[in-house]
C-alpha cells in the first residue's frame, strides 16, 4: 500500500466535520438541505461539540469544489439548497462503513490484535 499517496488523495476530508456531512448526505439520500445536515450532525455530536452554519457552509463549498459532493439550487418561493453525494464520496462512505465493521470486530485489547505468541508472521522483527 502506498500511504503517502493515500493520505494525499483523503487530504480535503482530514478536516472535523467533512466524514458527518458525508455519511449524513449518504444516510439522507437524494437532495439534502442544509438545515436537516446541521440538526442531524448535530444530534450525533458528542462532547457538547456543535459544527456552526458558517463551518458547515464552508465544509460543503469545499467537498463540492473537491468534487465528492453536488449542489443544486431550486428556484421556488422559498428557495431551496440541496446536496447529494457524487459517485467517488458514495463508493468513499461504503469503503468507510466496511472498515468502521472491520474496527469494531478487531478492536484493539480485545486479544485478536496481539502479535503470535511465537513471533511467526509478524511484518517487523528484529536480529
């Protein structure tokens, strides 16, 4: 695995907030707006941490500009603003939701995580 190019590509999501909005615009499906993202992000925030409008506002003119996340603006009265995931941040939350599985069946203490007793197969040994 090459981590250097790894940690390049998830750079513009290595921010608080960026993986909430994107798992609550998966979990929201087609057309999120902004004031169901807040409360939902909100009521999961833990710590009494809240993420304000402007931080949100920015979060999303970011991941959009990144290209993980779409907006469309409906010309009613009143005026509507919805986002929904594109396709790279959809297959970005599944591969997310499959290692947030692998971590709570290995969680570290657990005893699964723990080199062999005999030292055979791990990857750094020393002479």
């Amino acid at each position: 695995m090459d981590w250097q190019n790894l940690m390049r590509q998830l750079t513009p999501l290595r921010r608080q907030w960026d993986l909430a909005v994107l798992s609550n615009l998966a979990a929201g499906g087609e057309g999120t707006r902004p004031a169901e993202l807040i409360r939902a992000i909100n009521a999961q925030a833990r710590d009494g941490r809240q993420i304000s409008w402007g931080v949100l506002e920015n979060r999303l003119r970011r991941l959009e500009a990144t290209g993980y996340i779409a907006l469309r603006e409906i010309t009613n009265r009143p005026r509507e603003t919805r986002y929904w995931l594109l396709p790279p941040a959809g297959r970005l939350v599944a591969a997310l939701d499959l290692l947030e599985t692998w971590l709570d069946q290995h969680e570290p203490g657990n005893g699964e995580c723990s080199p062999p007793a005999d030292g055979v197969g791990t990857a750094l040994t020393r002479p």
